[in-house]
C-alpha cells in the first residue's frame, strides 16, 4: 500500500513530499496498522504552521501541525525522512 505525506505551510510557505511503500517496508506497515484518516478532525487554519495532507491507500486526510501526535506522527516522520 502507498503511503504519501506531503507537508506544506509553515513560516516560509514550502512543501515538501515524500512516499514509502508498506510492501518493501515493514516498519511503515505496522504504523499504517495504528492509523485511522477516517477518525482524524479537520485542521484549524493556524498561521505559521504545517499543515500535512496523508494518504493511506485510497483515503486522503488534511491534518494540523497540532494534530500530529502519537502513531501519526511515528507515520509521518518514517515518510518524511
């Protein structure tokens, strides 16, 4: 399965984008496994801060620099090193 995080805002505005595969990585897999998009609320504008798009798959969520916590944010870092 695709895993796709892309990673946007912040004070200069830049994205940065990055993907794994839970096929070749079992490390990433066991962390899709502790994540629910579906169970995620949608992001308060904050200005300054990241804002993260990640998909799983086919399911998409947009989430706050706030809301990255716990196996999210596991998930995250794991992508975006």
């Amino acid at each position: 399965m695709r895993v796709i995080v892309i990673r946007s805002g912040g004070f200069a505005g830049l994205e940065r984008r990055d993907e794994g595969d839970t096929a070749g990585d079992p490390v990433l897999r066991a962390l899709v496994d502790k994540v629910d998009l579906t169970a995620l609320p949608r992001p308060r504008p904050m200005p300054d801060r990241y804002v993260y798009e990640i998909t799983i798959g086919a399911n998409t969520a947009e989430v706050g620099e706030t809301q990255v916590t716990g196996p999210l944010r596991d998930l995250v870092n794991h992508v975006l090193r």
